[in-house]
C-alpha cells in the first residue's frame, strides 16, 4: 500500500477545515438562503471541480474550466450563507490551491476578485465600515500569505526533482565510465599478456618441436615433458586473455549507484549473482535504470520503486515497478523510445505496464 506523503496530508487537512467551516450549514445548525439540498450541492462541485483540477496533469482547457467552476462555486457557497463566520476560508483555499494549476498572477486576480466576492458579502451582512475593511484586509493578507506559500513550495519540489533527476544521470555517466575505464584496462592487460607471454610461450613451443628431433631418448622424454608443459601454458594464457575480455564488472554496484541516495524516492535494487553481461549490454541496463529513475522522479508521482535484474529465458530481464499512479492510456517520449531502441538494437525488447504503477520489462538476450 502507498504510504501518504505530505502533499496527501495537506490536502486531507485541507478538507476537514473545509467541512468544519462548512458543517454548520451542512448538518443543519444554520439555514442558507437557497435550499440546503442545493447548498450542499454546491459545497460538493467546489471539491469535487477543486480536486479534479489538481490531479489533472496536464494544463489544458478542462483543467482551467475546472479550477474556474470551483471559484465560481466557491463564490456562489459564501454568498447564498452570508451569516456563517469562517466560510471566507473555503476563498483561501482557492487562493492557495490556485498555484498548482495556473501561473502566479493569475492566482493574484483570483485574489482580487475573492475580495469582490468578500466585500459584497459584507455588504449583505451589514457590517460596519470598520469591521468590514478589517475583516477584507485579514482575509487578503491570508489569502496572499498562503499562496506565495504554496508557490514557495511548488518551486522547491520542482527544484528537487530536477536536481534527482540530475542527481541519476551524474551517478548513470559515472556508472558508464567507470565500466569504459574498466574495459579498457582489461583490453590493455589481455593484449600485454598476449604480446609478451603468449608470443615467448609460441615460440617456446616451436624450439621444443624441433629438439624433439634430435638424438637421445633421455633428452627426448625431458622434451616431450617440457613440451606439454609449454602448451598448458599456453592454453592458460589464452584462458585468462579471454576471460580478461569477456568478464563485466560488478552490475549490482553499478546499478545502486544510479539510484543512491534519491529524495523522495526510495529505491530498491535485486540483481541475482553471477549474471554475465558483456560492455553493451551493461550500458544498455544501465541506461534503463536511469530512464525509469528519472521517469518515476518527473511523473509517477511515487513513493517507492523496486528494480530486479534475474537471468531468465531468454536471457537476462530487468523488471522495474513503482507505486505511483500508473497510467490510462501510455504515450511514450524520447526517452521510452530511445529506451526501446537500444535495447532492441542488442536483439531483445521492451514492455510498459501501466495497470498498477508502472511496470518496465525490459529483456537482453543471453
């Protein structure tokens, strides 16, 4: 089960106020102008329309309409209950919400026109002049008070995701050179073994076929013997050679770098022992960890992410899930595409899931 974060803890806290401001006309205590039923109905478009313009990601006409339809409600809740004192808040929470779905000066012009909304319903209720400009100018500071708060925080959690996300691709380019260097270094070792042992060992075993032709079967024999002591090494040099090509370095390690340390997210890598990848291979792993780290930082949404990399036919499968939100209908970019490309270059393919997080597949063959 997703644990709640601070952004679901407020927004629960944000709805008790809501319906403490609003139980009285809600439970019966205080009687609108309008029918309660419609009252209510009211109440429940404000956050109902209110919540559907949060959690909507992407900024287009109906996540506008949809803020729009929660003002305009708001407005119409406090004006038909003129008599209730903390009501205004629900005006603060609008107010406060607003930067999460539109730029910040429009957040000031939905200020200002609470304060329209507030001041005519002063009007209705009465008030004196001077209770009327304390209680406008309480309400306003408030309003711009939580929402220059509210846009302070956007701004550091966009700030946090692009430095995570930063924060993977330096630990992905780490990772990578660090297997260059590697290799590199394996390739000068194998071709110093091969030009200085391997040749001497070569031409060892040349001298030794030719003495086997000379005269004395005591001299025969030691040379037969050391014949084949030659050839073993010879076979022993070229083993260790071609191990020195072929064998990665440490996956596991190279994998939980990319993911150390991220905020916000908890990161959980698997690799089973023994796995063998060649240089490619690894760069390609490597890369799609750091593909749905970042993914996950910029849209999940998420909590926790497991990454398991096991060897299954037809090769070796990475398979990443997390606890985000998932998605209805996939549209992958650039990043998903080159993800899919690369590892269909190495003759293998990826697979996306969206049902239950989001699940990647993606299969290199053995």
């Amino acid at each position: 089960m997703r644990r709640l974060g601070t952004d679901e803890w407020s927004g629960l806290v944000m709805l008790a106020v809501a319906v403490a401001v609003g139980g009285p006309a809600l439970f019966g205590a205080v009687d609108p102008t309008i029918p309660r039923p419609w009252w209510i109905a009211l109440f429940v478009v404000l956050f109902v329309a209110l919540l559907l313009a949060i959690v909507r990601e992407r900024s287009d006409v109906l996540r506008y309409c949809l803020f729009a339809t929660a003002i305009v409600a708001s407005w119409a809740v406090l004006l038909t209950a003129p008599g209730m004192g903390l009501l205004p808040v629900l005006l603060v929470i609008t107010a406060a919400v607003s930067v999460y779905i539109t730029p910040l000066r429009v957040g000031f012009v939905v200020i200002g026109l609470n304060t329209v909304v507030l001041a005519v319903v002063l009007v209705l209720q009465h008030r004196g002049m001077a209770d009327a400009v304390t209680s406008i100018g309480f309400y306003l500071l408030i309003q711009v008070a939580t929402m220059l708060s509210s846009a302070t925080l956007v701004r550091e959690q966009r700030l946090r995701r692009e430095l995570s996300q930063a924060h993977v691709d330096l630990r992905a380019a780490s990772a990578l050179l660090t297997e260059s260097a590697r290799t590199a270094e394996r390739l000068r070792i194998s071709r110093d073994l091969h030009d200085l042992i391997g040749h001497q060992l070569t031409v060892l075993t040349l001298e030794l076929e030719a003495a086997k032709h000379r005269e004395g079967e005591r001299a025969r024999e030691h040379v037969d013997r050391a014949n084949q002591v030659a050839r073993d090494l010879l076979t022993d040099v070229r083993l260790t050679v071609s191990e020195l090509r072929t064998t990665s370095s440490d996956l596991s390690e190279a994998l939980r770098q990319v993911v150390h340390d991220l905020p916000d997210l908890e990161v959980t890598v698997d690799v089973e022992p023994d796995i063998q990848v060649d240089e490619k291979q690894a760069a390609a792993l490597v890369r799609a960890v750091q593909e749905i780290a970042t993914n996950t930082l910029r849209h999940a949404d998420a909590r926790e992410l497991w990454i398991e990399v096991a060897a299954r036919p037809p090769g070796v499968v990475l398979t990443a899930v997390d606890d985000g939100r998932g998605y209805r209908e996939l549209v992958p970019g650039n990043g998903l595409r080159g993800l899919t490309e690369r590892f269909e270059a190495l003759g293998g393919g990826v697979q996306f899931d969206g049902d239950s997080g989001f699940r990647v597949t993606a299969t290199v063959p053995a």
